[in-house]
C-alpha cells in the first residue's frame, strides 16, 4: 500500500487539498491515519477521492454521493448499488458543462468590485471552484447571468445576495418535491430487478416535470415584475419632463 500526504493525494488524484477537505468534511471521504501531526492516506481514499471527482462531474450533488457510498459501505452489493448508479447516471439531469474562467475575467466582468472575500462568497455558493490558479464555474448560466446583472449597473454583492436567496428557495421547493417523491412514488417497488427500470421511468418523468414547472413559475414571475417595475420608472422620468399647464409661451403672429 501507498502512503500519501494531503498534498500528493490531491494531486495523484488531480484536484486541490481544498476539495479534499471539503470532501472530507462532508463525510465523503473518511478521516486519514495521524502520525504525529501529520495526516497519513492510503490507496484507498485515492480510490474513493477519484470515485467523488467522477461523480461530482456527471452532475451529482454531494448528499446523492453520500447516499450512494452509504449504500454501498452499508452492506448492498456492488452490482445492486452500480446497477443503479449506472441508471442514475444516463439520466443525470446536469445540462450545463464547466467552463474555466481565469482572474483576469473575473476581473474584466467585475471590476474592482471582485475581492478575496466576494470571491470566497461565489465559491461557497457553488458558482465558482477553484482550479489550480484558476476557476470552473460549474454553473455558467449562474456565473453569466450575474455577470449581466452587474452590467446592467447592479452591485455584485446584491446581485450575489439575490443569488443566494434564489439559490435557497429552489432548494427548499426540491427538498419538498423530494419529500412527495418518497413518500408516495419510490417505496412502490421492493426488489433490485424492479428497481432499475423502474427508477428510470421516474427520473425521465420528473426531470422535464420539475423544469417546466419552475421555468414556468419564472416566467410568470418576470412578465409581472419587470414590465411593472421598468414601466414605474418610465412614467416617473416622463412625468418630470412634461411641460406644465399654462406654461406654454404664447403663439406668435
């Protein structure tokens, strides 16, 4: 067995001893040996670090990646717990591809408002990670549309906090859609040779349901919000600008 040191392990495994840490603290990836203070690991967290990278870029979240290591470490065998993974996987309802971004854009697209901790704020929100001396966002319809908003003249930290808020909520509407999907759809089957199929027919269900129901309620959204807001606006600077009554200069002639 190899013995690895935080550094060589993030590097063998081709990321960063952050995300390693991440990992780790997300109980993902299990706690190293110490010797003294450092800590030891072994052929084995490379072989789960690789299994989280592989995972994390075909789209899954880390509480899916926990659940499915749970599966697996919990006694299911690695045929059932495959089977599904690989069911999950040809479905897997990531549509946007990471795109690497260096400082220098972030500069170009931000200005002066891009600072350490404005940075470490869209890292911690999932838009940004950190490559090497770069980034990925891993979102860039997230990562373009703020860069939008700050062009049209809204600070980024607003822009960023509207983000988090959204962010938020979505997730709070999916952890309820989760909720109804387990309690009246997944516990219809009880055997590994229903479940694949089965699953399958829900995820390609649920995936274009889920989309059209927020893009839906986005639009809703939009078509009230924005012609109200722009057109509040309009009226206000024509208001300003119309000459008064009796203010007319006389006519000539």
């Amino acid at each position: 067995m190899v013995d690895y040191r935080i550094d060589d392990l993030a590097r063998t495994a081709g990321t960063t001893v952050r995300n390693v840490r991440v990992y780790q603290d997300r109980d993902l990836l299990p706690p190293p040996r110490k010797e003294g203070r450092t800590a030891i690991y072994s052929d084995a967290h490379l072989t789960r670090l690789k299994l989280i990278i592989s995972m994390l870029e075909r789209g899954y979240a880390f509480a899916q990646i926990k659940e499915m290591i749970g599966a697996w470490e919990s006694g299911r065998s690695l045929g059932e717990v495959l089977g599904l993974e690989e069911v999950v996987a040809d479905r897997t309802w990531a549509v946007e591809k990471p795109r690497s971004v260096t400082l220098g854009e972030l500069r170009r697209n931000f200005g002066s408002q891009i600072t350490p901790s404005v940075v470490k704020r869209v890292i911690d929100l999932g838009i940004l990670e950190r490559r090497g001396r770069g980034f990925v966002t891993t979102s860039p319809l997230l990562y373009d549309a703020a860069v939008d908003m700050v062009a049209l003249g809204i600070p980024l930290g607003e822009t960023l906090t509207i983000a988090e808020d959204m962010l938020s909520k979505v997730g709070e509407l999916g952890d309820d859609l989760a909720g109804l999907v387990k309690e009246h759809v997944v516990t219809r089957v009880a055997t590994v040779e229903e479940a694949a199929p089965f699953y399958g027919d829900v995820m390609d269900r649920l995936r274009p349901l889920v989309f059209n129901a927020l893009q839906a309620a986005a639009i809703r959204s939009a078509e009230r919000l924005i012609p109200a807001v722009v057109g509040e606006r309009m009226a206000d600077v024509m208001a300003q600008t119309r000459v008064p009554e009796g203010s007319q200069e006389p006519s000539r002639g």
